[in-house]
C-alpha cells in the first residue's frame, strides 16, 4: 500500500510506496506502471529539491520521455537512469540520510533492472519518511520493524569447563 504524505512547509506530495511494487508491477503491467512510476518519483525529487532550493530536476516529462520513446534510441534510457540515480542520492543527502551507492545501482542496472528500481524507491522512502508528514486523516505509513534476532545464551567464562547434563537416573556400580 502507498501512503501519500505532503513535504513540509510545502504543498507538494510524494508517496511512500512498496519496492516490491517498483519492481514486480512493470512486469505484470507490461511496463506501463514503470512509467508512470519513473514520471512520479522524478516529479517528487523535483518538488522536493525546490523545496529546499536544490535542484533535483527540472522537468520529470523529459526523464519519462527518455525512458519511452527513447529506449528505441538506447542512449537516453541510461542517461535518465544514470541522473536519476544521481538525484536520488542528492534527495538523501538534503535529508541527512544515508544516499544509495552508485556502484550497487551500477551492478543492479545491468544484472537486474528491477532491482534498481527497488533500490532507488526505498532510498526515496527514507527520505519521505523523514521530511515529509502523512495527509490529515491519512493513515501514517507504519513504523520500521526493529525487531532484533533472539540472544545467544550467555557462554561460560572462559577457563571454567561448560556445565555438563546430570548423569541420567539409574543404577550405579
């Protein structure tokens, strides 16, 4: 599920969506929904940077229009990619977070697109969840879990020998 939140001290909206979703949907929609993804995230970087007088891009259009009909060219995909990416990790740093590594979306980009995608969409997540506020009477998106593994039973120090097992019941010789 999406949740559409409103940048602060601005009116312009972005949504924290699922990467699943950024991945998996272009797939079962045939492409159709990385579009409209592609245009939308660009769009939020754009309204975000204005926000806090960065410039994050300027025209979202031109990043979809690179992707389609601009992959029948097959020079502008990479380069909206590639700026894309550069504008996700300047989203980041204006939000004090840790930005995505360019390496990883490199190897992401060639070995497994939709990952990419995924990548890019919980780095901007991040960046939402801290700058951004939910709609009033939307529901806020939930907290992250920060479930931690169970602990490992306490070692013996070192020197004493483990705790053996009582000997089992029984007669003794």
């Amino acid at each position: 599920m999406a949740y559409e939140m409103q940048i602060r001290q601005t009116q312009d909206r972005v949504k924290i969506r699922s990467p699943w979703a950024a991945a998996l949907l272009p797939i079962v929609t045939l492409g159709i929904y990385h579009l409209v993804w592609w245009y939308r995230v660009n769009r939020e970087m754009r309204d975000y940077g204005a926000s806090k007088g960065y410039d994050l891009g300027q025209n979202p259009t031109n990043s979809l229009l690179a992707v389609f009909p601009g992959m029948l060219i097959i020079v502008p995909p990479l380069v909206t990619y590639w700026r894309g990416t550069k504008r996700a990790m300047g989203a980041s740093r204006l939000a004090g977070q840790e930005p995505l590594n360019g390496w990883i979306a490199l190897l992401l980009y060639v070995f497994i697109a939709p990952a990419l995608w995924a990548y890019v969409q919980v780095s901007l997540n991040h960046v939402w969840e801290a700058e951004a506020e939910p709609l009033e009477g939307m529901p806020a998106p939930p907290p992250p879990s920060d479930q931690m593994p169970p602990p490992l039973s306490p070692e013996p120090p070192a020197g004493e020998p483990p705790a053996a097992d009582p000997p089992p019941p029984g007669p003794t010789a």
